[in-house]
C-alpha cells in the first residue's frame, strides 16, 4: 500500500465526483514509498520501543493536559486581542479546521482566512462560517492582525505580506504575537528533521 495526507486523500476523493468517469476504478494514494502492511507493523513496533513515551500512559495524560493548557492560552490571548484588532487567519489548511474547531473560533472573531489556493477560495472552514478569501481580499480590508495558521510557513508568509502592517498571533510551538519573523521565539524546533522511518 501507499499512504497519504488526509486532506490530499480529500481532495483525491472530489477531483473523483466532480470530475471521474462513471464506472471507473480510481486509486488514491501517494505515488512512492509502498510499503507493505505488515512492514508498516515492523515500524510502528519499532519507534513505540525507541520512543518509550508514546505507550506511556502518564505521559499521553500529562501531555493531554498540556495541550488542553495551549488551547486555553490561545482562546485567552484572542479574547482580549479581538477588543482591539480586526482579526484575518492565514492559510486554510487541515490544521487550520482543525484548529479553529478546537480553540471554538468563529466569524465572530476571525472574520475570514486567506489562502492561495484557488481552490479553496470561496468555501469555508468546516463547522464554522468563516470564508476562506484569496490575497486581494486581505489588501482592500481594514483586519490589522493575521492568525497564522500554517506556522511553518511563518517566514514565508510574513514576507509576502508585507504589503501592510500587520501584527502576527503564531501558535506553535508557543502562543506569542509578533511584528516580525526574527521576534518568534523557539521557532526553530517546529523545522522537521530528516528522521529515518524505514
């Protein structure tokens, strides 16, 4: 077998009802990397007795808790930043339904999310009512602080918009607003490194 992201499995599975023919077989998946199931068990097997924290039921409660901590931290800080910004989300990825669906964001408080995919353009975060826009929606508006939802494009997307000033609420690895890329702090650990699985 081969494995994907979920949200190219999606976008996999729409392609197909809106643009597959009638009675064909379609599979979705990545084009490399198969790897047998029972391969994928020798994996698995292996990194839960490299990574003894992973079956460890201590550390999956204490790590609970400091997530459900990080989620509270954040929905504090946008409480009291939504008193004085227009608040706007930058990249409409999987993590950023997931995300706003955790921390209970709404339009109410993010008023859309820009992404550069056409395709996605003109939908709108699952559960919620807040528009995903293109670029030039973001240029004509008056939102004054961006939530950076694909954070490990920080960089990247703090340089591209750079067309206005902005304030940026980045919330890994730690919850923290900023006025540039070299103020983030502790960014560094969310780069990934090569880690050999196979």
């Amino acid at each position: 077998r081969t494995f994907c992201y979920i949200t190219d499995g999606m976008i996999g599975f729409l392609r197909i009802i809106l643009l597959g023919k009638f009675g064909e077989i379609y599979n979705i998946g990545n084009q490399s990397n198969e790897i047998s199931m029972i391969n994928l068990v020798k994996i698995f097997d292996r990194l839960l007795k490299e990574h003894k924290t992973i079956g460890n039921p201590n550390y999956m409660l204490n790590f609970t808790k400091k997530v459900d901590n990080h989620i509270e931290d954040f929905k504090n800080q946008i409480k009291e930043l939504s008193k004085d910004y227009k608040i706007a989300g930058y990249g409409a990825s999987g993590r950023a339904n997931m995300f706003c669906n955790l921390t209970g964001l709404d339009e109410s408080v993010v008023k859309f999310i820009v992404d550069e995919s056409p395709e996605r353009c003109g939908r709108y975060i699952a559960n919620t009512d807040i528009p995903i826009v293109d670029v030039e929606t973001l240029k004509n508006s008056d939102v004054d602080l961006l939530i950076i939802f694909a954070w490990n494009y920080s960089k990247m997307i703090i340089e591209k918009t750079q067309f206005k000033k902005f304030k940026y609420l980045v919330a890994f690895p730690k919850v923290q607003v900023v006025d540039t890329y070299e103020e983030l702090e502790g960014f560094e650990s969310i780069w990934l490194k090569k880690v050999n699985y196979i």
